[in-house]
C-alpha cells in the first residue's frame, strides 16, 4: 500500500505532507446559497483553529516537510479566525518559502488588517478573492451578505504594502453575470491582481433538481450548458494579467509521486487523489483530520452511480468514528496509524469496500481524467473574449 520510494521524505506512514489544506475558521459573515454552511446547518460546528493547536501540528521539524497549505475549508472563511495573522505569521516566519494559498470572500475586513496581512506574505503566496459581480448589487445576487467596498480595499491595500504576492479574482459562472464576464475581468485587472479565474460550477437545477425554484420551474442561477462544469473541466481556467507565477509550485512534487503511484493504484477502483498530494490533507475548524476536504463535505445521502451502495451521513466514517480522527486529542503519527484510517486506504483497492464518499471524485476513471490535465499544463489563453476562451479550454482538455 504505501508508496514504495516516496520523493524526499515527504511521506509519513505512507501519508503525503507536503500538501495540506486548513479550514482555519468555519464562520462566515455571508450567507451564499449553495454553500454547505447555508444548505446544511446543524452539520458542522461554527468555530476556528488556535495559534496553538496550529503550532502543535506544524512544529519547525515538520514543516521541513510542507510545501503548501492552503487556507479555505468547507463550511467557513479564513479571514475571520481570531488568530488569522498570528498563525500566518508563525507560518511565515517559521519557513519563509513555505506557499500560503488562501481562499476568502474578501468582506469586512479593515485597511490596517489588510495591511498586516500584506507585511506578513510574500512571493510565493497567494490570495483568491471569490467575487462574482461588479458592484454590490450584483456580487450579492450569490454572494449574500457582501460588502463590494471593503473586498475592493482589501485588494487595493494588499497591492499598495506588496507588489509580490499573486492575487486572483475568481467569479463563478451564473446567469446573472454570464454577460458581464468580460466586465468583471476588466474590473480585476484595473484592481492589479494577477490572474481571472473563472469557475464553473455544478450545483444547478439541471443537475441537482433541488436547485430548481418551485414558482419559477427553473434555476434562476444556471448559465448556459456550456458553462456548466463537465466532469473534466474542474477549476482550472485562469486569465493571467501578469507574467509572473508566485514562486512555489508543488507540480513537480506532483509528478515525482505520480510513477510510483500509477503501479500502486493501476488495478484499483479508486484512484486516490489525495495520495500524490493533488488534493491536500484536510484539517477541519474543529481539528479533525481527513485525507482531503472532499470527504469531509456534509451531505444527506450518497449512493454510487456504478455500485448497489449507499451511505447516511449519520453513519460515515468521519461523523461515526470522529474521535479518532481529532488532532486535539491524538497525535498526527497516531491519527495516520488507526485502523479506521488504514481501513479506508484499502478500501481504495477493493470495488466492493470502496468508499461512496470517494468514489464520487476519485473512481479511476475521474483520477485519470485529472491527472491528464495536470500533465497536459495547458496555457490559457489571453487575448480572446473571456466566454470562447472558456470554451476554447473545455475543447482542449476533453480532446
Ligand atoms: C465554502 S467556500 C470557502 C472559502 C471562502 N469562504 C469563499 O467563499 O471563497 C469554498 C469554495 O467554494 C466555492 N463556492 C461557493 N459556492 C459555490 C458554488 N455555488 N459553486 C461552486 N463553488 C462554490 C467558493 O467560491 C470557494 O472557492
Ligand atoms: S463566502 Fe464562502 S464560506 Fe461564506 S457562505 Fe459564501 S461560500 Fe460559504
């Protein structure tokens, strides 16, 4: 099972660590209506990370071995954990080439806050504003709660204290803005971020009939088909503005994992993402760890579209065993070397263990779809209308 020449040590009982991601805070100021934390409440506990706790996982010698954390989460938003700048600066200062990755809707925060965060973060960090409209009131049409002015700030302050670290503004495709994309973009690029990113969601009434509002008979939010995310075309369409890429990249760790990783998993039902570091190792606001977020995601019921197999969230895993996964009561070395964690490593191999929760992201065939993209290091292209240039990037990836 474990990998058998894993690159560089960064493995620990066959787990990568060079790739992690934290929901620092499961708070958020907005309400967007397909988040999880506005769709299932009472699924997850409103709280955040301590410097502490983070110090506790992330002690120097272990970050010898971390290339990236990323800062998001399912339920939450970073920015509003209490120790916010205190951890990143721990963080920073403890391994200065470290990348930081984070995630926010970019609201209420102050020109001083911003500022701090500027002076802590460097080249090789990145922040993603998640912004989907203009103004106010097209950013709140999702994006319920917002306050345009202070995200426009927060981007003008973090510019204004460095010139280095990579911003992106990244709008989801809906109806309401698919006509403006153009605009928004524009609007980024006048706000001095680096890249656009447009996202193409699924979580529309063609999809999921849930979505469809019951007066209507449709999903006032759905776009065009064609800008619907397809089971190949992921979150992975960015506009660059600038020529520089921030400074860390854990690709080429990626692909040192990869070989080894195809002989392991070559016969396998699922072909685990989370095991070359593509996806990272998930700690949640509460300190339990997974092996990505994706398994982590609350949910009422999921069944395998290939297997007679289902699962109530009441019963998984992760919400049955909690205990043994929780970082605020076991050591890394002992969550990583519980059965319950071995239990779902072999389970990837066989088709009738195989986990429903990960056979929804990762069966072979979805893995394989990933990685040919990973490989592919498709350029985006720059200079067209941004809706062709989207499409454009769906042709190539599905060919
Ligand atoms: C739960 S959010 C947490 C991070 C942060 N609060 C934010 O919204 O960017 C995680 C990711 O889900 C994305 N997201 C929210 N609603 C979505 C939707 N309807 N479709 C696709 N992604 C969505 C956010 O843009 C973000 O990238
Ligand atoms: S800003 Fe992010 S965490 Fe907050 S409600 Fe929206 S999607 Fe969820």
């Amino acid at each position: 099972m474990s990998l058998k020449s894993a690159p560089d040590n960064l493995e620990l009982f066959g787990q990568q660590i060079f790739h992690w991601h934290l929901e620092l805070s499961s708070k958020c100021a907005l309400k967007c209506p397909r988040c999880p934390r506005t769709e299932l409440p009472g699924r997850y506990k409103v709280t955040e990370m301590s410097l502490d706790f983070v110090k506790k996982i992330f002690a120097p010698e272990r970050l010898l071995y971390v290339k990236k954390i990323l800062m998001n989460g399912g339920q939450g938003d970073a920015i509003y954990c209490s120790d916010f700048i205190r951890i990143i600066k721990y963080l920073k200062s403890a391994k200065r080439d470290l990348q930081l990755c984070i995630i926010t809707n970019g609201s209420y925060k102050e020109k001083e806050w911003w500022q701090e965060t500027a002076q802590v973060l460097n080249k090789n960090d990145i922040i993603i504003f998640s912004i989907d409209g203009w103004d106010q009131e097209s950013n709140e049409k999702y994006r319920v709660n917002s306050h345009f002015e202070s995200i426009m700030e927060g981007i003008k302050t973090l510019r204004q204290f460095n010139s280095e670290i990579y911003i992106v503004w990244s709008a989801i495709i809906f109806k309401f803005n698919q006509d403006k994309i153009d605009h928004i973009k524009e609007l980024a690029k006048s706000m001095g971020v680096d890249s656009f990113n447009v996202v193409q969601s699924r979580l529309f009434g063609s999809i999921n009939p849930d979505y469809i509002d019951p007066n209507l008979g449709y999903d006032p939010l759905e776009p065009d088909k064609d800008f619907i995310e397809s089971s190949n075309t992921n979150r992975g369409f960015y506009i660059n503005f600038t020529k520089r890429f921030a400074g860390v990249t854990i690709n080429p760790t990626i692909y040192k994992f990869i070989k080894e990783y195809e002989k392991d998993y070559e016969d396998s039902y699922i072909s685990p993402l989370c095991r070359i570091g593509e996806r990272g190792l998930y700690i949640d606001a509460e300190g339990i760890l997974y092996p990505c977020s994706w398994i982590s995601h609350p949910f009422k019921i999921q069944a395998s579209k290939r297997r007679n197999k289902s699962i109530v969230w009441e019963k998984s895993l992760f919400v049955e065993h909690k205990d043994c996964f929780d970082l605020k009561k076991h050591s890394l070395e002992d969550v990583i070397q519980h059965p319950y964690w071995i239990k779902l490593q072999c389970s990837w191999l066989d088709s009738k263990k195989a986990f429903v929760e990960c056979e929804k992201h990762c069966h072979q065939s979805a893995s394989k779809r990933k990685i040919n993209i990973l490989m592919k290091k498709i350029n985006n292209a720059n200079h067209k209308k941004t809706l062709q240039a989207v499409k454009d990037y769906r042709r190539e990836i599905e060919s």
